[in-house]
C-alpha cells in the first residue's frame, strides 16, 4: 500500500476528539422544566449516509435526555431540497428551536429565522466562521451555536517520493469544502506533489469528474466532508477501485458507501454532543450567542475491507498505519446506510 498517502491523509483528515463540552448533568429534583414540552425542528440538507448518521443520534439522545429530565422533546425531521419552504413553515409553527444539520441548511434557516427569536444549534458545520455563521467559534454571537466537523489539515505529512500526483474531489457549492481543498492544497503543492482539481454538482457531473481523475492517472484522491460527493458516492466508489486508485474521505460515512478509508469526526458522536447542546438552550437557558462553538480533536478512521481488498492492500498493514492518529480504526463493508 502506499505508505505515504496514508501518512499525507492522517494529516489531512485528522479530525478528532471533543474539545470539551460536556453534556447536561442528572435531573435535578427541583428540575423546572419537568412537564414541559418543546418544539424542534431538525432540518436535514440531503439524505446521504453522513447526514442520516447524525440526525439519528440526534433524535437518540433528545429521547434519552427527554427521560432523564422529565420532559419532551417534540421533534420533526425536514428534509431538502425546500429548505427555503422549510424554514417559514417552522417560523409559522412557532418551533421552540432548529437544528439545521450542514452549511446550507444552516444559512437558509439563519435567515428564514432572522425576524424572530427562534434560536439554532446547527450540526455539521465545517467553518462557521468563514461561512458567515457565526462571530468566532468561543463567542459564537447573535441567537445560533452549535457543532463543527472541521477538518485539521495542519499536520501532513509527505515522506514517499513515490506519491507524485493526488486527485481532489469535491463540490464548489459546498462551503465545507474550500477549507480542507486550500488547505491540502498548499501543503501537497508546498511538498512538490502536484494536486489534480475536479468538481461537480451533480451525481452525473461528480461522475465525469472521477473519469477525468482516472484519465490523469492520479496516485490517490481526497474528498472532504462534502456533501455532494457523498451523496454520489455509491455511484463512483467501484471506478476508483476498478482504476486502482485509493480515496479517502472526511467521513466514516464514506467507507460505508465504498470509498476505501473514511477519516475523521465521528458523526454519531457529533450528533449526540448537538442534541446536548440543545438540552443546554432549551432546558437549561443557556445563550446561544455565548455558547460555544464544539469541535472535535480526535476521531476514527474507518476501513472499506472489501475496497481494501479489491485495491490489493494488507488490511492489516493499513491499520497499523492509521493506529495512533485516531481515537479509533474500525472495519466495515459497502452498505447503503448505518445501522
């Protein structure tokens, strides 16, 4: 296998950990709120294994947590693509709180809401900062707070002259996505490894895109959490693998759906610390505007078996190279969804 992708995209990728922000304490016997119930709305941008990940840990622990304190949390899940429709119907129903999940969903609920008092704990937020969402990731600023799944590209690593060219793929439309690209960029282009662009907005376009790559003979692709790639993933994972060409993604979520290694936050668990977050506006008064921010410093790397396999590596020699630089290296198969 190629020793040094691995290490390149450790760097890439590595995403990790909770930073820490813990979650609301055990009911209180004097707990006011007990009795009381609450209105979200949980507006999902696509339905793709990344995002369908998060908003069903989401709804998990607002059930949890709704045992634990005594209250209900009434939740309705929105999904795309109408999200502008989406948003004055949850301001009609007069929503106690919404959790967008991903950038666009954010923006459009930031906006739908922007007449109103309706706070917002977003999840799956890659730059807040530099999207316009929030003031800064400590102060986050007017009603909205939330979770972030950036990428930490500060620390790769380029040692195996043998990696000459590495394919990017992702989306110009997805604001998630120009952080981790520029960042990758610079470093690869810095270390004299010369970096292929290629983007799409559509499955049919992230296609031709692939076919490009594989035209240009890259060593090896990086996606970011982005997306529309993951929602086309199913659709391109096997030219990759047919190529020989290893990819690797910003998400777990992306080895389920074929792409060789998904590295980075562990989506399950970003979904819960959101739903704790909206425990903290709602049951316990927190302020959004002063709440910060969560990210996370460690994650896990998830391992495509069947893609490793059909690429001629060692299972075991790709998970010595990822142990270490995550919480975790875990093994799946080519599904549709998580269980």
């Amino acid at each position: 296998m190629n020793q040094t992708f691995q290490k390149i995209v450790g760097g890439v990728l590595a995403v990790t950990a909770l930073m820490g922000l813990s979650a609301c304490g055990s009911k209180p016997e004097d707990n006011k709120a007990e009795g009381k119930t609450y209105k979200v709305g949980i507006v999902q941008f696509v339905d793709d294994a990344s995002l369908n990940q998060i908003e069903a840990a989401i709804e998990a622990e607002l059930d949890a947590k709704a045992t634990e304190l005594g209250v209900t949390f009434d939740y309705t899940l929105y999904n795309g693509p109408t999200l502008n429709q989406i948003g004055a119907e949850l301001v009609g129903k007069g929503v106690d709180l919404i959790v967008p999940i991903a950038t666009p969903a954010v923006k459009i609920m930031q906006s739908a809401t922007e007449d109103t008092e309706i706070p917002i704990v977003f999840s799956a937020v890659s730059d807040p900062v530099g999207a316009g969402i929030v003031d800064s990731l400590d102060a986050p600023g007017g009603r909205i707070t939330g979770t972030s799944d950036a990428l930490n590209t500060k620390g790769l690593l380029a040692q195996n002259p043998d990696t000459k060219t590495v394919g990017l793929l992702y989306s110009k439309s997805e604001d998630s996505s120009k952080q981790p690209i520029e960042d990758a960029k610079a470093y690869l282009e810095g270390k004299g490894i010369r970096c292929v662009e290629k983007t799409g907005t559509t499955t049919d376009e992230v296609t031709s895109a692939v076919d490009a790559l594989i035209a240009e003979k890259v060593d090896a692709v990086f996606t970011p959490t982005d997306n529309t790639i993951m929602t086309a993933e199913l659709a391109i994972y096997e030219k990759f693998l047919n190529a020989k060409i290893p990819q690797y993604c910003g998400a777990d979520s992306f080895a389920l759906n074929g792409a060789f290694v998904g590295y980075g936050v562990d989506y399950t668990k970003l979904g819960t610390i959101t739903a704790d977050m909206v425990v903290q506006v709602l049951v316990d008064g927190k302020d959004p505007a002063t709440l910060p921010v969560t990210t996370f410093d460690n994650g896990i790397a998830m391992i495509n078996t069947e893609s490793c396999t059909a690429l001629g590596y060692d299972l075991t020699a790709v998970k010595q190279a990822f142990d270490g630089k995550c919480s975790s290296v875990l093994e799946t198969t080519t599904q549709q969804n998580f269980d």
